[in-house]
C-alpha cells in the first residue's frame, strides 16, 4: 500500500507542477479556454485522444474486449476510422474558420458562422453543452470513486474527493494550458502502460500460444468476429454499436476545441499520424488485454460477469494484480486515473466556457472584455465540478447497483449527436442555416433520450435498438432533420443562388 500511495503522490505532484508551469501562460480568457491558440501537435494530437478515451478506454473497453471476445475489435476500428476522417477531412477546414471568426467556443464557432443575429443558436448549444458535461463528469468523477476502491482499497467517497480536488487544483491553476499538456502527459502513461501490458500477460501465458482455443474452450461464439448471436441481424445492430462509436470523434465539443487551440494548420497534418497510431495501439491493447483476462480468470459455463465485475470492469485491477510486481500496479493505478482526469478536466473548462463566455459575457454582458472575466471563468469551473460532484455522490447513494460506463456513454452519446451533425455540415454544405442547425441540435438531443428510454424498452425491437445503442440513430435522424429544415428554410442568400439557378 505504502508503494501504491508514495507512486501517487508523485503523479498528483507532476499534475500540480504542470498547472504552475501552465499558469505563467494565462493571461487572458483565450489563453485560459484554448492557450492562446498557440499548442503545438504533440500536445494536440495527445490532448484529444486522451481525451476522447477517457476512463472508458481502461475499464470499459477492457471489459467490453472480455464480454465480447473478437467482435469488440469493431470498437477499434470504428474508432480508428473516426479519427482518420476527423483529422484529414474536417479539423483544418474548422481550424481555418474557428480563427477567421476568432472563436474560442463552439457556440462562438456556431454563431459566427451562421451570422446569426439572435442568440438561440448559442443558447441551445451553451445549455446542452453544460448539461450532458455535466453527467459525464458526474460519470467519470464515479469510476475514480471505484478505480481508489477496487486498486487502492480506499472509501469510495474519500477516492471521489481525491480525484475531485486534484484535478480542479490544476485546472484553476492553469486553465487549457494546464489541462492539455498533463492530458499529454497522462496520455503518454495510458500509451505505454496498455501496449506494454498485453505483451507481458502474452509471454506469461506460454506465449499466447491457444489463445483461439482458450476461448473456443471457454465459449465459440468468443471467437465470431461478426457476432455472437445466432439472430443475424442481432450481429448487424451489435457491430453497427460498436463501430459507430466513432462518429464521436467528427465533432464532439471537447475534441474540436483542441483543433481551435493548434497553433497551425500544419500542425494538423503531423498530429494526424500520431493520434492515428494512439488509437490504433490502445484500442486494440485494451481489447486484447480483456481477452486474454477472459481465457485466464474463467472457464466454461461460467457467467463472466461474477468474475470479472459487471461489464468486465474490473479486468484491469484484476490482470495488474496477477501478473505485475506491486510498483507496476502502482504505475497502473495512476494511469487509471490518468484517463478518467484527462476527460474531467477538458470538460470541466469546456462546460465553464459555457457558461462563461456564452451566457454571461455575450448575452448579459457583452461590455465585458475578456479579460475582466478570467477570474469569474475559475469560479464557474468550480461550481461545475462541484455540480457534477453531487451527482456523482447521488448515483452512489441512490444506485448503488448501477452500471456506470452506461451513463459515460450515455454523456457521450448526447454530446456527439447534438454537435457533431452541425459541425460536419457547417463543414462541408453551404446550403446548411441557422434554422437546419437548430432542428439538429434539438433532434439529436432529444433523440438520445428517446432511443435510450423508450425504442430500448419495446418487445420486439428493443432488444435490438440496446446493441444499437443511442449514438447512431440518433445522429442520422439530426443529420436528416438539419438537411430538411434548411431545404424548406433556406437563407435569403441562399434562395437568391437558387433562383439565379433556376434562370
């Protein structure tokens, strides 16, 4: 324990030098929600990935790799084909016009580009940003309350506190600055310690020699790339889910102000690879780590889930355990928590700017300069984190049964059907209007609920929409309605060109 301990009191004392190094940067609300827009690819390219992953990439994706056996490969490359196409295709285009409108928000972004002369577009964007974040923070603060219990041995409740207050120290410090150069930081230790532990567990277990025969063994439908269900279109929805779990990555808030805040174009082109190779090496290694956990822990007619914890979540703390020396677990730990406070902090600023600068200062106060308001900006980051705080203690109290990469996704999900629509057609169509961005936002939003708590429900087809899962239909249907409404209303400029066609 005393390892455990000492090896995190170093990590939390790198993620506070970090923050005073970060701090002597900030010297206005730009430099403080974005770093001035002057961070270069490395930091970059990590920041997002780290960021995009979060907790779920350790825990979740291990434990998904268990459960499912080869089909969870589908995560990763849907993942990897979400990235590709967000770095190659969409980030210098929104970098290009995120700086000609001199935006340092998404809603700022929205706004600008569609010359909107009202402030709903902006409003709608600022509310839904700050409530989903909001549940996703709650979500991750909640692992870290777990990660300190199952790894360390420590209460739940002092573990979520812990957590809490490093990571609020660092980004009060230091703000964006502070945030994206410990997620770089902390995305090196989750880059290194998932590809080096499927390679030790690999030559421990006699070279990972009958590894499709352990799980053959164990279960042959393990071994089914494309599905373990006899129901063919059971296997279509699952792999859809897990595929479609990158359409997160073509527009999501917290990963797109990482594009705003490079400091070139050029640098986009070189942080492509490196988040390429991220993603690839990671995703993969944590499926391969929660297979491997499979063929070890569990045998034949066994419910995998009353070894390995609900939805494989404690894969991780069990492997470390089993094939690692007490100082490497202790490593592990803090790369644990590396993910989870990689996505707290660049949501916490995310939902701060918000409110910040998107309802305060350009609604109420547009007299305000930036920097008046740097001060005011730490103080809502802490009334966000302490909002998520309490719901986080809530879900502890009031279920304590849950299953809590659900609500992660569910967060997720949210996030990404209500921006990520917008973003890619304000990206690549010029016919797309306010009103169209409206009726997207609005769809997907309401959208992931009602897929999450009323198609899921039905008897003869939610079972089906559960593989689906929220984020893919929900995202098709913004897509659809946004095209609709910007067709039936389109801008004057725009009825104009038709008719000039028309002629």
């Amino acid at each position: 324990m005393i390892t455990k301990i000492t090896v995190l009191a170093i990590y939390v004392g790198i993620l506070f030098l970090i923050g005073i190094l970060a701090s002597r940067r900030v010297k206005s609300m730009s430099d403080y929600y974005v770093g001035g827009k002057k961070m270069g690819f490395w930091a970059v390219a990590f920041s997002a990935r780290a960021t995009g992953e979060s907790g779920w990439l350790l825990i979740g994706l291990t434990g998904m790799g268990a459960i499912a056996g080869y089909s969870g490969y589908w995560v990763v490359a849907g993942e990897l084909l979400g990235v590709f196409i967000s770095w190659q295709f969409m980030a210098k285009r929104f970098k290009k016009r995120s700086d000609e409108y001199k935006a340092i928000t998404i809603p700022d972004y929205l706004q600008s580009h569609f010359k909107s002369s009202t402030n709903t577009l902006r409003i709608i964007s600022a509310s839904v940003l700050v409530v989903f974040v909001v549940i996703y923070v709650a979500s991750q603060m909640d692992v870290t309350g777990i990660a300190f219990e199952s790894m360390l041995g420590i209460d739940y409740r002092i573990g979520v506190l812990v957590g809490f207050s490093i990571v609020l120290i660092y980004i009060f410090i230091g703000g964006f600055v502070a945030a994206v150069w410990s997620d770089m930081f902390q995305g090196i230790l989750m880059f290194f310690g998932l590809i080096l532990l499927p390679i030790v567990v690999w030559f421990s277990m006699d070279h990972g020699t009958g590894i499709t025969e352990g799980l053959n063994a164990i279960d042959p439908t393990l071994t089914q790339i494309m599905g373990r269900s006899s129901d063919g279109w059971m296997n279509l929805f699952t792999i859809l889910g897990f595929s479609m779990i990158g359409l997160g990555f073509l527009g999501s808030p917290q990963v797109y102000v990482r594009f705003m805040s490079i400091e070139s174009e050029h640098e986009i082109d070189k942080g492509k690879w490196v988040a390429l190779l991220f993603t690839l090496l990671t995703d993969a290694a944590a499926v391969t780590i929660g297979i491997l956990a499979r063929i070890y822990f569990t045998q034949s007619g066994q419910d995998p889930e009353a070894v390995l914890g609900t939805g494989g979540e404690d894969v991780l703390s069990m492997i470390t355990n089993e094939f690692l020396p007490t100082i490497l677990v202790a490593i592990f730990i803090a790369i644990v928590l590396s993910a989870i406070m990689s996505t707290i902090d660049s949501l916490l600023i995310l939902a701060s700017s918000a409110i910040t600068r998107d309802f305060y200062q350009k609604i109420f106060r547009p007299d305000l300069k930036d920097e008046d308001l740097t001060k005011f900006s730490r103080l809502v980051t802490i009334g966000m984190a302490m909002a998520a705080l309490g719901i986080a203690v809530l879900l502890y109290f009031l279920y304590p049964d849950r299953k809590i990469f659900w609500i992660m996704i569910f967060g997720w999900s949210g996030i990404a059907a209500t921006f990520c629509p917008v973003i890619i057609l304000s990206i690549f169509w010029k016919g797309y209007t306010e009103k169209g961005a409206i009726a997207s936002m609005i769809t997907g939003f309401a959208s992931v609920i009602f897929f999450k708590f009323v198609m899921s429900n039905l008897e003869s087809v939610g079972a089906y929409f559960v593989e689906l899962d929220v984020l893919a239909p929900s995202f098709a249907l913004a897509m659809i309605v946004g095209y609709i409404v910007s067709k039936i209303f389109p801008t004057k400029k725009h009825k104009e060109e038709l008719s000039e066609t028309v002629k």
